[in-house]
C-alpha cells in the first residue's frame, strides 16, 4: 500500500458536493458512482476517496487530480 499523506478530513466532502466540483467531466452523479466503482482502488490509493463511518467521502481536487491520472493510463 502506498503511504500518502492525507488531507484533513474536513476536506472531504459528499458525494453531492462533489458533483459542484467535477460537473464538467461528470454531468452527472452515476457517471460519477460509475467511475468510483470501476476505479475505486486507485481513488483510494490516492487519498481521493476515504470511507468513514461506513460513507464514502470525496477530496476535490484529489479526485480531479486522480481521474486525469486514470484517464492518461488509460489513453496509453
């Protein structure tokens, strides 16, 4: 596992209050729900999602950050 250092986790946010933040990539929140369940382990590896209290939670910019990473892999 690789050790990250992590944001506080006031930084974290839901799952709606993601959608304000990455709208333009993903219009919509299943295309979102999509994405996390095809790419959840390399969101978590990346602090872009954690899971407290049994919900899932978001980082922003972490996310975006993550999802440009996947989408370079995936386009090599």
């Amino acid at each position: 596992m690789q050790h990250t250092e992590l944001p506080p986790l006031d930084e974290y946010v839901d799952l709606k209050s993601l959608l304000d933040n990455v709208k333009q990539a993903f219009p919509t929140e299943d295309s979102v729900r999509w994405f996390v369940r095809r790419r959840r382990d390399a969101l978590a590896e990346s602090g872009a999602v954690i899971i407290i209290a049994g919900r899932m939670r978001f980082h922003p910019q972490r996310f975006k950050q993550a999802a440009v990473e996947i989408g370079q892999r995936a386009a090599g």
